[in-house]
C-alpha cells in the first residue's frame, strides 16, 4: 500500500510537538495533584511547568533538526506559539477548577478568586498575557540552539550548557542552599565540552587544531549568553535572589551593559581554555594527527 493511499502523512514534527505537549500537561496535573493530596508547597513549587516551557524549548530545538525537522528559524515561531499557549491552557484549567471548587490548598487561583467572576477573569486574563511572555522565552532559547546547528559538534554541550544556568537560576530561586546549587556549575560543564570536542570533534571532520578553533570559541561565548540571559531575567525579577545578578544595588542597565562586556571576553577566555584541552584530547586520541595538520597533509 503505497503512503498516498494511507492519507496525509503528518508533518515531521507533530511527533515531537506531542511529546513535548504532553510533557508539559503532566506538569500541570501532577503538580495539581499533590497540592490537591497535601503536598507541602516548598516541595510541590519544583514541578514548575514555567521551567519546563524553557527545557523543552532548547530540547526541540536541538533534537528536531535530528528528525528531519525545525531546520529554518521560520518554523520555530509556530511551535514556541503552540506550546506557550498549550502550557498556559493548562495551567487556565488547573485555576478555573480550583476556583469553582473553592480548592484553597492549589495554588493555582488565589482566594479572591473563590465566587468572585470578575476577579478570576482577570486572574485568567493574566495567565493569557503569560502566553506572549512564554512565546519571546521560548523563541529566543529556541534561536540560540538553531544558531548552534551551523556547528553541529557544538549543540549537545551547548544546549546542556543552558540546562545547568537553568537549573542552577532555578535552584537558587527555589531557596536551595549554596551547596546544591553549585552542583549546576556550568563553569564545569564547559571544561567537559571541550572533552567532548576533543573527543567527538575528529569524528565529525574536525581532524586539525585550527578546524577546532570555531567551535570552541562558540561554546565559550554560547556559554557566556546563558548566563548573560540569567542576569537579565534576574536583574528585571527581582523578588528571586540569585548570585546571577542582585538589582538591589541600583544601576541596572549600566550594570547590565558592564556584564555583556564582562562576558565577551569570558567567552573569549574561555574559548581558547576549550580549544587547548580540545585538541590535547583530539591529539591524544588521533595518535596526535591532529595536533600537527603540516604533518597529516605530508603524511598523504
């Protein structure tokens, strides 16, 4: 039977948008759920579907290019708008039937909300705004990973990069002590990718140092946007403390443009530290072909 007789084939990345969508449903509801049955609040805040939206945003953009899909920035903006919207339908629902339950143990919808109609619809008015919000964070996750796929060595440590300044922004929001936090360095991680270069470099055709010179000085700067989003995002939300950055010391925007100039030469710095231990294990592991190109081409 040929594929035209078994209908439309859907297009390459629903798959991806389901699991992702169900992802963030089950968020929702299992955070619904234990606050329903009693869970404390300091424990139920770490199933937030608000980080999940930004972890599945750098997942599909870094795994849909893997299925054949997402590999124009035009696609990007449609699957952001589906998705923020999706999570903020569920989290409408999670409010609109703890509301109308009276439901004072979910956090969803606030007291004035219980037999109020105007002040939930505002509440819910709130949330739909949320969607917009949710959009730009996405779409500019999403951008930086699909920039990262015109070096494709550099998306597994790069987007990973992201998840541990995610982790480590939201660890610290959540009031963990500076101990577990510190476990998301992702000043750690970055000298782990450049064993990842190293190693995984050659394979791909990055068989001379100075092929590795790009990618590496890409991680160093990619790593440093990260961060540089989390200083934003802290300096213009201030009620979550973290060491990103602290608004309370005025100044902001020049603080701000200080720290963009602070992190281009990090990411310059941190670069190089890259590419010296990149091709160190490249070297290492190509027999040291790689340390010396002049050689390889004479050697053929």
């Amino acid at each position: 039977m040929s594929p035209e007789s078994q209908g439309v084939q859907p297009k390459p990345y629903t798959h991806l948008l389901h699991r992702a969508m169900a992802f963030l449903a089950v968020l929702v509801v299992v955070r619904f759920e234990f606050e329903l049955v009693g869970l404390p609040h300091d424990l139920a805040r770490f199933i937030s579907a608000t980080t999940g939206v930004l972890f599945v945003a750098i997942y599909i953009a870094a795994v849909g290019p893997l299925r054949g899909c997402l590999q124009k920035f035009s696609q990007l903006p449609l699957a952001a708008l589906i998705l923020s919207a999706w999570t903020e339908a569920w989290i409408i629902l999670a409010t609109v039937i703890s509301a109308v339950f009276h439901l004072g143990r979910s956090h969803f919808a606030e007291k004035e909300d219980f037999g109020n109609l105007g002040h939930l619809g505002r509440h819910v008015l709130g949330h739909v705004i949320e969607t917009g919000v949710f959009f730009v964070m996405m779409l500019l996750l999403m951008a930086i990973v699909h920039i990262l796929w015109r070096w494709p060595v550099t998306v597994g440590p790069g987007a990973m990069l992201g998840v541990f300044v995610i982790m480590r922004y939201w660890t610290e929001a959540m009031g963990l002590e500076p101990l577990r936090t510190a476990a998301w360095s992702s000043t750690i991680l970055v000298l782990l990718s450049a064993f990842y270069l190293g190693g995984v470099g050659p394979l791909l055709g990055l068989t001379k140092t100075r092929q590795l010179l790009v990618p590496s000085m890409v991680l160093g700067w990619a790593w440093q946007l990260w961060i540089y989003l989390a200083k934003v995002f802290a300096a213009f939300v201030p009620f979550f403390k973290t060491h990103f950055f602290d608004p309370s010391q005025g100044h902001v925007p020049l603080r701000l443009l200080g720290a963009l100039g602070q992190g281009i030469i990090e990411g310059f710095i941190a670069g190089l530290l890259v590419w010296g231990i990149a091709t160190w294990i490249a070297c290492a592991t190509q027999g040291g072909s790689t340390a010396s190109p002049s050689n390889t081409e004479s050697s053929n």
